[in-house]
C-alpha cells in the first residue's frame, strides 16, 4: 500500500489563496509563487507523503469551472481545446523535479481534478443535459492528458490520478443516470496510459455505479472520521470486479477535532499556542493511525492500495499543524508496516 495525500495544504503566513491564484493565471516565472509551491511540496515529502498531490492551493471548482466555462477556449460548448486545460502547478516542480534526477530519483506524483458530476452539478443544478456533462468530462480528461504529458517532458511519472467527487452520494439532487458514462469520459487517458485512478468519495453510498467505470480503478473512502464508512463496501464487490480502495486513516475534519478536544478538556485551544498541535496528536497519534488501518486491513487485506488523511489539509491553520499531521500519518504506516512483517 501507498502513502499518499488528497492534495490541498494551508499556505504560509502572509500569503493569501487570491494572490496565488491570480498569479497561476498570469505569471508562472513569478519566484515568490514558484517557492510556495515549491516548500509546500517539499513538505509533504518531508513529512513521508510516498506519493505526494501536488500543492492545490486554489479553489476546487473554480480551477477547472473557470476555463472549461470560457468561450474562448472552446472546442465545443464546454469542451476545452486541447492545450488549454492546464494544471500549473505542475510547471512549477520543475525545480523539484531536477534536485530528484540529480539524485538518480524520478519525481512521483498524484494529480487532482474536480469531477465532472460535481462540477455539472455546482453549475447546472438538477437538470441533466448528457452532452453538456460529456463534455465537460472529456474537458477534464484533456486537462488529465495536459498533466500527464508536461510532468513527463519535466522527468516526473504521474502515478496517480484522483477525480474529486465529494457530492456524489451526499447531494440528492444527484441523478444516477449519466454518471458512469461521465466518470468513465474523464478517467479515459488515465486508463489508457494505465495509471491508477481514485475516485475520491466523501460517502460511499453510491460506490457500486462506479464498480462498472472501467477506467477507475481505485475507491476512496473518508473512513478515519467515519469508521462505519467502510461498513458499506463489500470485499468481494472490490474482487468480482477488480476495484482497490484508497482508505482514509487520518482525520482532517480539524474544526470538529478541536471542538471535541475543547468539550472533553473544558478549553479553547484556539487561545493556546500550541491547541492545535495538542488535538492532532490526540486524535492522529501514529498509534491512532495505525490502530484505523490494522482494522482496515483486517476486512480488506490487499484490496487497499492507498492510505492517508480523509481529505485535503487546505482547511488547516497553519502549514506546521498539517505537516505534523502528515508526519504522524506516516509513522502509523511504518508501524503497521513493521508489526505485518513480524
């Protein structure tokens, strides 16, 4: 199994998301965005991510919404041209990626997109147009396509592929019509360059629409906040039909940690220089973590691939708590990983 993360972490102290997002659109030789980027990942690689997303530090919907909606970018209504679906973050590796060949190393990395039923949704609501959904679908495997590519004329290999879906089994307006046909559009240059792809899921109710999507090979499930989660996959779905799960074993729901933390502890650890710290090695101790994945692993044995926090980090305070909570996910990985071997 693999250490990965979801992909989006709190930006250092004085820099806010507008301006990181404001300069990824107009100016990648930018050196002061180069190096957000840039130690953010270091971070991640740091603390012992093995397959490390990069930085997502803008907003899910808007950074694939935004092109994919403008005209002059079409191919056809809502297919961007080819070329124009672009990830720039990757770019911004580049330096990375040369302090890995130099060490005879090849930069790993996940990529991240917004699926195209939680981006329908979000903006056309309950009425289902297919081609409008296909197309998007397809925009976004042509910004899957972009990444894949430019990571390898860098000397990066994309291992990992996540389409983000957090609505889907939670927002009811969803319709189940369309959605294999849609998962399966924008997952189709992964597949075809077989490279994992994860579906990345906040409730796995509707998991077995996405059993028949040929090109997703992975299901995520949010399960460290959630145990009970797990309770709704069935092993032998994941055998009949060659599926492996992503688990989640490290809570990120930080506001609900800390509001638990203050209730058991009669506090405010939000007045506490180190609160925050205190809530993460209470409820993402290595041991903890370990604990989430032993029983895991007790159901579902090799079927799981990855492991890591139940979601994106963006919603930390700071880069030092989310780095430390990376940290602790990966000593609870190596102490899993020396008690199998025993």
């Amino acid at each position: 199994m693999i250490f990965d993360d979801v992909g989006s972490y709190p930006l250092p102290v004085g820099v806010r998301r507008k301006w990181v997002e404001e300069a990824l659109s107009r100016n990648l030789d930018d050196e002061r965005l180069r190096s957000v980027v840039e130690d953010a990942f270091r971070q991640k690689v740091r603390a012992g991510v093995e397959l490390p997303n990069y930085p997502q530090f803008q907003n899910m919907i808007s950074q694939f919404l935004d092109p994919i909606m403008d005209s002059s970018r079409w191919e056809a209504p809502m297919l961007i041209k080819e070329g124009e679906a672009k990830i720039p973050e990757i770019e911004l590796l580049e330096g990375v990626a040369r302090e890995c060949e130099e060490r005879g190393e090849k930069l790993k990395l996940r990529i991240c997109v917004t699926g195209p039923i939680e981006l329908y949704y979000y903006k056309f609501g309950a009425s289902l147009y297919m081609d409008v959904l296909l197309n998007i679908a397809e925009s976004l495997n042509r910004f899957v396509k972009w990444s894949v590519e430019r990571a390898e004329s860098l000397n990066m290999e994309v291992k990992a592929v996540s389409l983000d879906e957090p609505s889907l089994g939670i927002n009811p307006r969803i319709r189940e019509e369309g959605i294999v046909d849609a998962l399966e559009a924008a997952s189709k240059f992964a597949r075809l360059r077989k490279i994992d792809v994860q579906i990345h899921l906040h409730s796995p109710l509707l998991y077995k629409h996405v059993l028949d999507v040929e090109g997703i090979s992975v299901i995520g499930v949010e399960s460290a906040a959630d145990p009970s989660s797990l309770n709704l996959i069935d092993k032998r779905d994941l055998e009949r039909y060659d599926k492996f799960l992503r688990v989640g074993i490290a809570r990120t729901d930080i506001l609900n940690m800390a509001a638990e933390y203050n209730e058991r502890h009669d506090t405010n650890v939000f007045k506490d220089p180190d609160g925050i710290a205190k809530v993460i090695n209470l409820y993402n101790s290595p041991e903890e973590v370990k604990a989430r994945l032993e029983k895991a692993y007790s159901v579902f044995n090799d079927r799981i691939k990855y492991v890591g926090p139940d979601c994106g980090l963006g919603t930390f305070p700071s880069q030092e708590a989310a780095f430390l909570l990376l940290k602790n996910t990966a000593d609870g990985v190596r102490r899993f990983r020396a008690e199998l071997k025993d």
